[in-house]
C-alpha cells in the first residue's frame, strides 16, 4: 500500500514537473499550457462521448439480461481515463488517452480479466463459512446469536 501511494503522491507529480519543463523549455510557456488546457477539454469531451456509449451498452446488456460486466469495466476504465485527462500532465494524458480510445481500453481490459478473474471466480465461489465455534462463555446459550471472532463482517450468518 505504501509504495502504490508513494508513486501515487510523489513519483507521478514529480515526473509530470520534470515533463512540463522539458515541454516548456523546447516550445515555450505559453503554447505548453495552451496544450494542456486543450488536452483537458478534449479530455472531458472524449470521456463524455466514450461515458454515454458505455451507459448504452450497459443499458442494452441488462435489457438482454445478459450480466453487464464488461461495459461495467469499461465504464470504470472511462471514468479513470477521464480523471487522468483532467488531470495536469503529459503522462497522465497520455494514459488517460488509452484508457479512453475503445481499441486500447479493450486490450486494457483484457488484461485486467486476466489477471482479476481468478480471484474473483475464488471469492464468488467460495461459500461463507456457516460453522459456528463454541466458546467458552456459551453455557447458557447467549453467545450463539454472536459471530465468533474470526469472522469478519463478510462472514455474519
């Protein structure tokens, strides 16, 4: 958690400053910021136009009846896309970028199911544990409406 929020707060910001001025000193200021404020309203465009074509298909995969899971994906792929594009830098609008254009955010996707569905096929077939412990205080039978310790709220009965 730690290194994640590291390269979060500190590496990104820093490598975006170190971009920005190697920007700014080959073109200029002015054209450097005009650049990224355009990048940040084609961004908003983008992710507004990519964000209603993933709610249709949403829509229409639950009209279908059919489970939603991938335009749920891609709905959070836009979303971060955008965030990224809104976000001041060249590298998180580089990002954002791929997250945002259909043939990038499909090979993203890709790749997330692969490497996430293990571990959610894991966690949606696993049943909860029913078993309840006995304890040490449960003589007259008042500790049995409590959870035992080493179930967590995922785990109440």
């Amino acid at each position: 958690m730690l290194p994640s929020l590291l390269l979060l707060f500190v590496i990104v910001p820093l490598v975006e400053l170190a971009v920005i001025l190697q920007v700014g000193s080959a073109i200029g200021t002015w054209p450097t910021i005009g650049i990224l404020v355009v990048d940040s309203l084609v961004g908003a465009v983008l992710m507004r136009t990519q964000g209603r074509a993933a709610w249709q298909r949403f829509a229409e995969a639950a009209r279908a009846g059919r489970p939603p899971a991938r335009e749920a994906i891609d709905g959070a792929l836009i979303i971060g896309g955008g965030a990224l594009l809104l976000t001041p830098g060249f590298v998180t609008d580089f990002l954002g970028v791929l997250l945002l254009l259909p043939p990038t955010r499909a090979l993203i996707r890709r790749t997330l199911a692969r490497r996430l569905t293990h571990r959610m096929v894991v966690s949606m077939t696993s049943p909860p544990r029913a078993s309840h412990r006995p304890r040490a205080d449960d003589v007259d039978g008042s500790a049995s409406e409590r959870p035992s310790p080493d179930m967590g709220p995922d785990r109440l009965p």
